[in-house]
C-alpha cells in the first residue's frame, strides 16, 4: 500500500492511494491519512489505484471525511474502480462522500469549501 | 452429473495464528486456490471480502490479550457454490445474531462500527454459524460461476 499527497491549492490536497485497503494497507497509511484529513479543508482521495477496500478501509475514510466535514470542509472520493465503488455504496457511503470520476471537477468542488 | 449428486472439490485449508500480521498471507493463498477451483471474478472478489471480514474479527475479538490460538480455514466448491470455512476456538461469536447498522443519514452520525459484518452478510449469499463444545464454525457460500 502506497500514499502520495499533491498540495493543489490553499487548504485543498488531493491524496493518491495504491494497493488493498485492507488490514495490512490501512495500517500502512492510517496515522498520515488521519493527519492530512485534520489538517485540509478540501480533500480529494484518487482511489483508481486501490484494488481492494475492506471494512478497515472504509473506516479510515469514514473517520478522515468525519474530521474534514467537522471544520466544514469536503472530502471527496475520486475514480474508485467498479468493485471498489460497489463496496462503498452497499455499505451506504457514497451517500456519505460524493464520488467523482474527473479530476478537475472533483478538485474544483474541494477547493469551493475550502 | 449424476442426479442428486454434488461433485465436490478437494479442500484447501490454511492454519493463521490471531495475530494481524498473519493476515497477509491470506490474500494470496485465497488467489492460488481459486485458480485451481475456477470460479467467476465477482465470486472471487465476494470470497477475498468476506474472509477478509470473517478473520479480521475472529483475530481482533474472539479470544484473550496474549494468548497464542489458531484460525483455520478452508475452501472448497461443489458444482454449484464456492464455500468457505472459518473455526476458530474462541469466544462464541455469531455474526448472524449481530444487529446491523442501519444505512447512515449522515457523516457525523455514521457509526464507525460494525461495518465488516454488514459487508460479509451483503457479500455472502449463504452465512452459517454452528457453536459446538469450544469452537465457532462459519461457513459462507457464494455462486461458483
């Protein structure tokens, strides 16, 4: 599991994730995924490179957009592949996190909050 | 096939201690055993989410701090379904008497908890929960094709 985060603009940071989010990869990047999240008002999290996302790794991004919405923030989900967003709509979270697929819309929507 | 009667495949099975770190050698075992058995690719997937769910909370909740235990799985397919066995002697735990959460109205109300049960019951087309003597028995069932 791989984590790279791009500053786009005041506040606003788009986070790149690669490999399962599952026990093994969340505990990779939960302390710097929890910081970027309790520091940016907008964020964007490019999931096109997360294969697998189990239970433990929508807790990491349920507990990342809860600290974001706190401060009035948006946290926004971005290019999920199909199974992947199929996990997080029968678990009710895109309901939660607006899913995008363009980049330039879902930075624009961030950087509007932030 | 003969009327009535299923044809079974030989059973894989792998041993895990309940530690975290074990899990990694899960993932790649489950892909090694669907390549013998051929199953389709959204079985596949179901297969990798729902063990995943089932032994992250055996390992996390089923037994004492410090104590040493094995998981046991196991996989096998019929003609018609792809099952998959989790035993473990820890504390009774069945996961179909667990009461779900709802679907959440909104983030700040969103409850953290319970989520892998919600997805294993969602992705599972068949759960079986069995309590005999010291040992929980969790077998759950997917379309094989």
């Amino acid at each position: 599991m791989k984590m790279a985060v791009e500053p786009v603009g005041p506040g606003v940071v788009k986070v790149i994730l690669d490999g399962r989010l599952d026990v093994a990869g969340s505990g990779i990047i939960d302390l710097q995924f929890s910081a970027i999240a309790g520091s940016h008002r907008g964020v964007v999290v490019d999931l096109a490179g997360v294969s697998f996302l189990a239970s433990i790794g929508i807790r990491t991004l349920l507990l990342g957009a809860k600290a974001v919405q706190r401060r009035g923030g948006s946290f926004i989900l971005l290019n999920p592949v199909e199974e992947v967003e199929r996990v997080l709509e029968v678990m009710g979270m895109t309901d939660l996190m607006p899913v995008f697929h363009d980049a330039d819309t879902a930075l624009a929507a961030a950087a509007a909050q932030a | 096939m003969t009327d009535g009667l299923l044809t079974v495949s030989e059973v894989y099975s792998l041993t895990l201690r309940n530690d975290r770190a074990e899990l990694a050698r899960m993932a790649p075992w489950i892909d090694d055993v669907i390549a013998r058995l051929g199953v389709a690719a959204g079985t596949a997937h179901a297969l990798h989410l729902c063990l995943e769910e089932a032994v992250v909370n055996v390992v996390d909740y089923a037994f004492e701090p410090d104590t040493s235990h094995d998981v046991h799985i196991a996989l096998w397919r019929d003609d018609a379904a792809m099952h998959a066995e989790v035993v473990d002697d820890g504390r009774p735990f069945d996961p179909l008497s667990y009461s779900l959460p709802g679907a959440p109205n909104d983030l700040k109300s969103a409850e953290i908890g319970g989520l892998g049960i919600k997805l294993m019951r969602s992705y599972a087309a068949r759960v079986d929960y069995q309590r005999s003597g010291k040992t929980n028995r969790l077998v759950l069932s997917f379309p094989a094709e």
